[in-house]
C-alpha cells in the first residue's frame, strides 16, 4: 500500500532563495505528480517531532533552528516506486556527494541547507505526510 507515494519538503533556504519553482518544475519533468502542497512555517515542536529519529545527534540542534527558520513547502508526490525514484532525483544528503543534475546536487548550499527532504521508506512517507495532509487530501 502507498507504494506510489512519498513526502517531500522543500527547505526554508531553498524558499527563502526563489528555488520553489525551479525544484518544482523538476520534480514534473521527472514524471512526479504533485499530489497535494501546502506552504507552512514549521514550529519547533513540529520540527523536532518530524526529526525525531536525529534527537541526540550532533546536527540536531542546528537541522530543527534551520527547518524553523522560514517557510517551507510541504508534498506529497505521486510516481511509480516513489520513495526510490525520489531518493534518486534528490541525490545523497551531502551535495558534495549528490551525482550531477540531482536536486541538492542543483540547489543545495551545505549538507544541513540541502534544499529538499524526500522519505527514506513508504512507512515513513504515510508518518510524514500525516503531519500535514488529512486523510481528505491522501490518495492511497
Ligand atoms: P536525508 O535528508 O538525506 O534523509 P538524514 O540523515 O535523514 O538525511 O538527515 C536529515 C537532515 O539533517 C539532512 O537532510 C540535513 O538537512 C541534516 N543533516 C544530516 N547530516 C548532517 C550533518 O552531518 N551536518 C549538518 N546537517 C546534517
Ligand atoms: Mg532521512
């Protein structure tokens, strides 16, 4: 179930710069349908809950000060095997590391400002959207 499913976040530097349109237009041409989008500014508490997994780690502090620092845009996307084919299109979390024409390859500045989140598992997509889509604005 929701295997054609995944949640993605553009980031607050990606936002803050303009890259909205730009990593949207990529993530059509790569034959992703935006299912539901939202724009949000994400609270700390959001934030934390949303990285839970990172609570302890040595860039935690500093990823929940960066996700709350502005708005971002919030979606659920729609592909054949998305969580893969997304995890592919955005590249590894270091942009340093991230194969050329990737989206953070494109648009990220530092591995914590790396322009766009994609789920790492179908489980974790239906968490993840569930923090901001009702059950209304989900396909599967
Ligand atoms: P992912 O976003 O590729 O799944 P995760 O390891 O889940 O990567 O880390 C979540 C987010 O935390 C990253 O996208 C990035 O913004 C930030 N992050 C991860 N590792 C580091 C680091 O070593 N320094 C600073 N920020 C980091
Ligand atoms: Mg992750």
């Amino acid at each position: 179930m929701c295997n054609d499913f995944t949640f993605s976040i553009i980031k607050p530097n990606a936002v803050r710069t303009g890259k909205t349109g730009p990593i949207l237009a990529m993530i059509n041409e790569n034959g992703f349908e935006i299912e539901a989008m939202r724009m949000v500014k994400l609270t700390v508490q959001q934030a934390e809950s949303f990285y839970a997994v990172h609570r302890g780690k040595s860039f935690f502090e500093g990823l929940i000060e960066f996700m709350t620092s502005g708005p971002v845009v919030v979606m659920i996307l729609r592909h054949e095997d998305a969580v893969d084919q997304f995890r592919k299109l955005i590249g590894a979390t270091d942009p340093a590391k991230a194969e050329p024409g990737t989206i953070r390859r494109t648009f990220a500045v530092s591995i914590q400002m790396n322009a766009v989140h994609g789920s790492d598992s179908p489980e974790n997509a239906v968490r993840e959207s569930n923090f901001f889509f009702s059950e209304i604005e989900k396909y599967c």
